[in-house]
C-alpha cells in the first residue's frame, strides 16, 4: 500500500484516517485492484487511488483540480475515477441494508429528495416540476433517533415521492402505520401531516398533531442534509449519467459504512 501521501483530513474525504485503513485493506483483500494486474506500474498506488475517488464523491471537484493536487494528468484522475467507483462498491456491498433486512416493527421517518444532474435533452424525465430542475429521486428512511436506515435506488425525477416509495417495496414489508412522512405521502395509509381542506382551516386538534408529527420529521431532513455533504449528490453530476446509479449506490455504501465502523 502507497502511504507517501500524508493522511486527509475527514472533511476532504468524508472517512477518518482509521476507516481509509480499513478499506484499503477491504479492497486488497479483493485482490482485484488495478494495482494488482500485470503491465506498467500504475500512477497512483491503491492508498492514493481510493482518496482520489473518496475526495471525487466529497468534493465533486473537478477532474482537472484533483489532477493538480496529486500532480498527474487530467486523464489519469478520469481513469481512476472510473476504475475505482465499482471496486469501492465491491468492497461495501455489505454495509448497505435492503428493504428485507429492515425490522418490520420499527417505525421509519421518510422522505424524498433530488440528486441534481446536468440537464440533457434526451432524458426530459429527469426534470421535477417540484424542485425546478433536473435530477433522479432516491426515497431515503431513518429510524426515530435520526439513524440512517435505507436509502432507494433513483428513480427519474419526474416520479413523485408516493409512487417512489412504492417502488421501493417498503410499503410491502413495513406496515404503513409504522411510516412517517410529509403531505406527498398522503393517501399511503401512513401517518402525515393533515391536509387543510379548501375554504378550511386547521383545528386546535389539527395543529397540534402536525406540529408532532413535523417535530419527528425533522429527523430524517437532517439525515438528508448529512448525506449530502458527500457533494456528488448536492451539485450537479457531470459525468455520463449512466454512471450517476452507481455513484449513489457507492455514496450509500459509503455512508453506512462510516456511520457504522
């Protein structure tokens, strides 16, 4: 492993020096790392390699920075890049929850949100009348003391958050009495805020209950905010979109692995 790099700060990463550790070993136990194969000996060792991809998803700095920062090519940041978002993925996979390995008697705060994307002429299912731009919806869920516990796979941003999290399978493996949600969410059977009907206005009992039903959704806004501090998912996503799924899955991976380490 190439340790001539002095050791990140976490906000340059989003991992400590302890958890960059622990996953390059994860990855050299793989024994499926480019610096592993026979040929000329890569630019960049395997340390190096997975904080450039770590900085990439932090940051969503350009290619062209990163590339000073180490002192390499532009090109040579691009392959990186791309190498490595599928082996850190690998190394992952098993951090990261599906619907089944949730507790069904557990209630789950949840919410949708958009990952930004450049607009492209050709996918104008991406565009959300709600947020105003373009992007790729993912249903994200945590538990009631703010414990991230589920993140979707995208789905075009177009798809309003009902149908979203009907995709997702959760309303098929947790009872719907057990999910908490905002107004998008009406109509599911879980519990929400309550609508103010026309010419109406809320009673005393009425805004009483939404103001503790917002006071624990709260919760799953901050999870939100913290997973986008991984900026690849708050700014717009540059490279080709049919990248941008497996960026999210390893952002997720990401995300679950350093909250549990």
């Amino acid at each position: 492993v190439n340790r001539k790099l002095s050791l990140p700060m976490y906000s340059s990463t989003g991992l400590s020096s302890e958890q960059i550790t622990d996953l390059v070993a994860r990855i050299h136990d793989l024994r499926e790392a480019p610096a592993s194969r026979a040929g000329r000996k890569p630019t960049l060792g395997l340390y190096k390699c997975v904080v450039v991809a770590l900085i990439y998803l932090r940051s969503n700095r350009t290619q062209a920075s990163i590339a000073d920062q180490f002192h390499v090519s532009q090109k040579t940041i691009s392959r990186t890049i791309a190498s490595w978002m599928p082996i850190l993925g690998q190394a992952l996979q098993d951090c990261t929850p599906t619907v089944d390995d949730l507790d069904v008697s557990e209630p789950l705060i949840v919410d949708g949100t958009l990952l930004p994307t450049w607009s492209w002429r050709t996918m104008p299912e991406l565009y959300s009348g709600k947020h105003k731009t373009t992007g790729v919806n993912v249903q994200v869920a945590c538990d009631l003391t703010g414990r991230l516990a589920f993140i979707s796979d995208p789905m075009p941003g177009r798809t309003h958050d009902a149908h979203a999290l009907k995709e997702t399978g959760l309303l098929d493996h947790i009872t719907t009495g057990q999910l908490i949600g905002d107004k998008g969410y009406i109509g599911l059977g879980m519990i929400t805020p309550i609508r103010t009907q026309p010419k109406q206005q809320h009673t005393e009992e009425e805004k009483r209950f939404n103001k503790s039903v917002n006071a624990i959704r709260y919760m799953i806004e901050r999870v939100i905010a913290n997973l986008k501090t991984w900026r690849i998912l708050h700014t717009d996503y540059r490279r080709p979109f049919t990248t941008f799924p497996e960026t999210i899955t390893t952002v997720a991976e990401l995300e679950f692995y350093r909250n549990t380490f």
